[in-house]
C-alpha cells in the first residue's frame, strides 16, 4: 500500500514540475531594439505572395539607415497615401535590422519588399522565410501597420511593424 502512495505522489509531484515549467526565458517587455545589423532581401511581387532570399545580399555595415521615397506622379487618394515608393526607417532587433519598403498605386499598398532583415544564421533564415511572406501578405491585406505578430518570430514581426510605420508616415506625408 505504501509504495502506490508513494508513486502517486511522484507521478502527482512529476506532473506539477512539468506543467509548471516556463519554456521561455526572456522576458516579454524585453527591448526588440539591439546594436546587430544584419542584411538580406525578401522581396513580394505583385501577387503579394513572397519568399525570403537570404542568399541575395543588401550593402551592411551601416546600423542606421535613412528613409527615402520616390516616385514619378505624386497622386493622393481618399485612403491618404501618396503614390510612390517608400522605404522605412531600419529598425535594429536583438537579431539584425528589419527594414521595410512599401509601394503605393492608386492610394492602395501594392508592393512590399523586406530589403534587410535578419539573416546571419540557419535560424534566423528559418524563422524569416516562414514569418515575412506572411507579414507581407498581411500588410497589403490591411492597407496598414496593423497586422498580426507572427508565432516565433516576435523580433522580426516588432521591427518589421515598426519599420512599416515609418514608410506609411511617408506616404501620408
């Protein structure tokens, strides 16, 4: 008899441990900003569908990036965008910088690119690949910055939302 005790009291005691335990060791109000630029490019085409090339390379060295916009009519439309490219602020993670680069037809986000993001290691290759072609797809789904963080890539899906941010400001001038 004492012995069922005693293993319904390890097995009791076991279960405990297990659902107790915290699989995560950062904490969430942990800054998304770092110092480690990373380069890479991801690009969407028309179809709003993209996946990540890690192998195709941007310039680094640089953890500060300016933003620019271009763009040939400059035609705002009841959604409050100008027509033109706009490229956001480069926003430095804990893992690399996530840079956005949006273009706006017709007031409507058509394109969107991911010049830099994270992409130094397997993971980070891994994480990206899966996380911006559904960050993109989202963007122009939303027309806005408001989209859904992404499972597992929480860094990338901060600096990717921040970095949009900044080229949207752009495009409302």
């Amino acid at each position: 008899m004492k012995k069922i005790v005693y293993a319904l009291m390890a097995t009791v005691t076991g279960l405990v441990l297990l659902f107790s335990y915290r699989t995560s060791t950062v904490p969430e109000s942990t800054s998304a900003l770092a110092d480690a630029p990373s380069s890479g490019v991801a690009t969407a085409p028309k179809t709003t569908t993209t996946t990540p090339s890690p192998s195709a390379s941007a310039s680094s060295g640089s953890t500060t990036s300016g933003s620019s916009s271009s763009g040939s009519t400059m035609q705002t439309s009841s959604s409050g965008l100008t027509d033109g490219t706009y490229t956001g602020q480069a926003v430095n993670t804990r893992y690399g910088a996530v840079q956005v680069q949006i273009t706006v037809s017709q007031g409507v986000i058509t394109d969107v690119q991911v010049p830099r993001y994270p992409s130094e290691s397997g993971r980070d290759q891994q994480i990206n690949s899966r996380a911006l072609p559904v960050l993109v797809k989202e963007t122009v789904q939303a027309q806005s910055a408001q989209v859904d963080m992404v499972s597992g890539a929480t860094y990338t899906s901060t600096g990717y939302r921040t970095s949009l941010q900044s080229a949207l400001d752009q495009a409302r001038g």
